[in-house]
C-alpha cells in the first residue's frame, strides 16, 4: 500500500505545470514549423538559456502603425512637390501644405509617444539547430527568438549566423 502511494505521489508530481522554459522551447519549434521550408529536415542541437530582453520602440506596434500611417504622406509629399515645380497651380500648393503639415503632426505626434514609452519585457532564448540542405550538405544555424512576455508567441527571430 505504502509503494502505491508513493508511485502515485511520484506520478501527480510529474504532471505538473510546463515550465517558462519548455513552453519557450515549444514556441520556437512551432514558429521554426511554420516558417522553415523543410521543417522534417530540422535537427535541434541545443538552447540557450531562457532570459529577459527589451523591444526597442523602432521595434513596437506603436512605431510600426506610425510609420504605416506617414509613409503614404511622404510619398504624396515627393510626387506633389514635383507635380507643383512643373506647374505651380494653387491646388497643389494648398495640398502639398496640407500634406506637410499633417507630416509634421504624425512625427510629433510618434516623438511624444517615444518619450513617454517603456520597453516592453520579452522573453528571449537562443537556438542552435541544424538543417539538411536539398542540394548538400547540412547547415548549422543559431537565431536568437525573442516571446512576449506571457508567453503565448514569437515575436522576433535574429538570425546570429
């Protein structure tokens, strides 16, 4: 009776919860799933340590859609200012202003939100796997994967070599 105890307290101490490393190592099978050509050719070799990291604010969604939004602007900017030395018709200067000043007002607007940003908390892990290359011989490869901070998905692979 004593033996059946202690194997089922052996058991329900085995079963439990995934550690912040095995979910990150999972995380990164997955993403190396989805995005390598080949993944049955995948060979892992080894992982880092499981440590912390900062996303840049170059890097965060808020920069991003910033960008998303005044990169149009500017190429409007670029064809209008060429549209308006060929011929310096007032709509086109009245747009051109317009399109400046909202220039202007976007790259304020992302300086202020740089400022007042703090560096989102990510978990990042590096990864040393081997890949059988189609044509020869297999290629060792080490990227760094960067999880947020719950650990629910990849959000940026470095490729180090």
């Amino acid at each position: 009776m004593k033996i059946i105890m202690l194997l089922l307290v052996v058991a329900l101490a085995g079963c439990g919860a995934k550690s912040n490393e095995e979910i990150a190592k999972d995380l990164v099978a997955q993403k190396l799933k989805d995005s390598l050509p080949d993944f049955n050719s995948y060979k892992p070799v080894s992982f880092g340590n499981l440590g912390t990291a900062s996303l840049l604010y170059e890097e965060s969604a808020a920069y991003l859609a910033g960008m998303k939004i005044l990169k149009p602007v500017k190429d409007s900017i670029v064809i209008l200012e060429t549209l308006v030395k060929t011929n310096s018709s007032e709509a086109y200067t009245q747009r051109l202003q317009q399109l400046n000043d909202s220039a202007t007002a976007l790259t304020t607007a992302n300086r202020s939100v740089r400022q007042a940003y703090t560096p989102e908390k990510l978990f990042k892990i590096n990864h040393t796997y081997t890949m059988q290359d189609k044509a020869g011989p297999e290629v060792k490869s080490v990227a760094a994967f960067f999880m947020d901070k719950d650990l629910k998905k990849v959000v940026k692979v470095v490729k180090i070599n």
